[in-house]
C-alpha cells in the first residue's frame, strides 16, 4: 500500500494568534518574543521575515532589521488554547496523527484514497481548521514525512500542495540544501565550503561520500536529500506527567546535600521535557520521612523547560515541606498540566545568552549522555557520593 503522510503547519502560529485577537496588527510587521534587548524573537510575521528577522534572534538584532516591528509579549496560555483546538479537530477528522510541537502535525492517511481520496480529505481538514480557529495553516501531501515536511515549506504562506509518488528527488533537486530537516549551521558551512548548496548536488553523491565529509549523520542528510525517508507517524496521545525520586541508602537530614540532589534531578526532568518537546504548568515536590511519613506540594507555573525557573519553584516547595529536625529518607519531583511545544515555546522566559547555553547543553548530552556536563552542585553532589542515592 502506497504511503501517504500529511505534513500540517500553522502559519507564524505566536503572530497569527496574536492577529487573531488584534486585527489591528495585520499586515504589519510583528515579533512575539522578549520585550528587552537581551531578549530573543519567539515567532516573527512574514512582513518581519522579509527584512531578515528570524525566530530564536536575539531582539535586539531584530530591532536594527526592522526598526518599524510591534513587539508583543508572548502568551504560553494564549498558544496552549489554539494548539488544543487545532489538535481536537484533527483527532476527530483523521485516523491516525502525530502532535510533532505545539503548531505541527503529522497524519498518516495511508489507503484512504479508495474511499475518499487523500488530497481531497486533507484540503477539506484544512479549511475546516481555518474556518473554526481563524488561523491560516499550511500542509503538504508526500510518502513520507520528510518529503512532507519540506513541502509544506514550499507551500507556505496558507497554502497547500501535493508531492505524487516517485517525483520526490525532482521536488527536491533546486531547494537549497538549508530546506533539509535537521541541517546543522556547522554541516552546512561545511558543505557549503565544499560547493555543495543545493539538494541536486547531494543526490549526485555517493552516501560513502556525505558520510566522509560529515560523520555518521551524512548518511541521513544523504537519504534525506533523496526522499527517503522510513520514520512512521507515531500515535499522539497527551502525557500526563514526567517525574523522579530517590531514596537515599541512609536517612539524612543535610539540606545542603538535598538541594544539590534537587538540582540533579531537576536538570535531568528539564532536560527530558526538552528532549519531548514539552513544557510544564505544574511542579510538584514529594518527601518521605524515616518514620515513612509522606508529605507533598504542588505549584502551578507559567509553562516552561527552563531550568532555574523550574528549579526555583522546586527549591520554594521544599523549603516550605522540609522539617529540618526530621531526617528524609525519600524526596521527589513531578512535572505535570505538561503541554506539546518546542523550546521555541520557552524563549518568553529567555535571555539571548540562556537559549544559546541550554541549546549548546542539551546539544551536547544528545550526543555524549546525560551525566557529560552537568551544573556545579550536581557535580559537587557526584564528587560526595558517585552513588549517592538508588531510584
């Protein structure tokens, strides 16, 4: 059975809420994103776009490109909302669908076109989306998701297309090689240096030879570039919740040695709500003690990933749970009201310097593990004890 996979994408989905709910800024140029200097461009209008402003730029750059931008501060509740409509209106349309961030979908319409057609059935999901949120959206109809992904690029703005079967490396051949999903600033300098700048000349290569000039990961640049592409549609169902605990091999009551055990386990949940693309509303804070007494807290928080801003509320929690005359034996932390976004999600809470360092970090333990570079009390907390605690 031929495979047919959807690639949706709502359109600036920050700016086109924030239109959605203040006409006035249509048609202007617009960036969501820190209202300071030290601040970075969350989601920018194409009006933005056409003057060079980029998601994830620092503000300030953003501001000499386009001196004439409205900035707005962003609304993780206002995005949440319009995310979970979208979702609910797709999951009662469609068999089969992957939530990839908080504005981009994946549907797998494989063998509906002998009962419906699967171009017919996406465009009228499209217009139905548009017509119920008053959001522009974008898709792209391909065998698979790659394919479908950069389609839906091409397809933008509030547009649509189809990419039939067995035309994938003729789509693909004039695009420049930046269209490939996951190309690295590093790869493509490296390849650039080489002449090689559209997808045409990657298809003209041997994979032997992307692999040379790139490591392990030419090869999938190599099959990317080539329209192909085996990654199913994965099944969306919402996570309830992302959590740790430790019990200790003794009981201890040092609230030193417990904040720097927090700080472990609140980098390693951060990390992990990152690497799932999801932020959290709600934090959580669990201790047991000697007696097996069991006491817990939770917080709402504005949705993030962020680090200190998560670690700080685990460190309130604590401190209003903690006895110090008691000694602990057990503490916790959960992660809940968890919503599907990407890190872009969290550059309201960021500074220029704290995207650029938490990229560069997560970079790093996706490559290396977890434990290869960790905040200084977690490493105090290792030099102590390189087991301290069992899960």
């Amino acid at each position: 059975m031929q495979r047919r996979i959807v690639h949706m994408d709502l359109d600036s989905f920050f700016v086109s809420v924030e239109r959605l709910l203040n006409p006035a800024l249509n048609n202007l140029p617009v960036i969501v994103g820190g209202s300071s200097d030290r601040g970075v461009v969350a989601s920018c209008s194409y009006e933005a776009r056409q003057m060079g402003v980029r998601s994830a730029m620092p503000v300030r750059k953003a501001r000499a490109l386009c001196p004439q931008a409205i900035i707005v501060k962003g609304s993780h509740d206002r995005y949440g909302f319009y995310s979970q409509v979208v979702t609910e209106i797709i999951a009662g349309s469609v068999p089969l669908f992957e939530k990839a961030s908080i504005d981009e979908f994946y549907l797998d319409l494989s063998g509906m076109d002998r009962f419906f057609g699967s171009y017919k059935l996406a465009t009228e999901l499209r217009q139905k989306i548009m017509n119920e949120t008053g959001l522009p959206i974008s898709f792209a109809l391909s065998v698979n998701k790659t394919v479908s992904k950069i389609g839906t690029g091409q397809a933008k703005p509030n547009g649509q297309m189809e990419i039939p079967a067995g035309t994938e490396k003729e789509f693909l051949a004039p695009l420049s090689i930046r269209k490939i999903p996951m190309l690295g600033q590093k790869s493509f300098d490296i390849l650039s240096t080489k002449g090689i700048t559209l997808i045409q000349h990657i298809q003209a290569m041997k994979p032997e030879g992307m692999v040379k000039l790139l490591g392990d990961g030419g090869y999938s640049l190599w099959r990317k570039a080539n329209g192909l592409c085996d990654a199913e549609v994965e099944s969306w169902g919402e996570r309830k919740s992302l959590s740790t605990e430790s019990t200790f091999e003794s009981d201890t009551a040092d609230a030193e040695h417990l904040r720097r055990l927090l700080l472990n386990m609140n980098e390693k949940l951060c990390y992990q709500l990152r690497s799932e693309s999801f932020t959290t509303g709600c934090v959580a804070v669990k201790i047991r003690y000697s007696d097996f007494e069991t006491v817990s807290m939770q917080s709402t928080v504005t949705a993030t990933s962020v680090d200190d801003v998560l670690f700080n509320k685990v460190t309130q929690l604590f401190e209003k749970l903690r006895r110090p005359d008691r000694a602990i034996r057990l503490i916790g932390i959960r992660f809940s009201h968890l919503q599907h976004g990407h890190l872009q999600a969290d550059l309201f809470d960021r500074t220029e310097e704290q995207v650029q360092l938490n990229t560069t970090l997560d970079k790093l333990k996706d490559k290396f593990g977890e434990d290869v570079i960790m905040r200084a009390g977690s490493i105090d907390l290792h030099k102590r004890d390189t087991n301290p605690f069992k899960t």
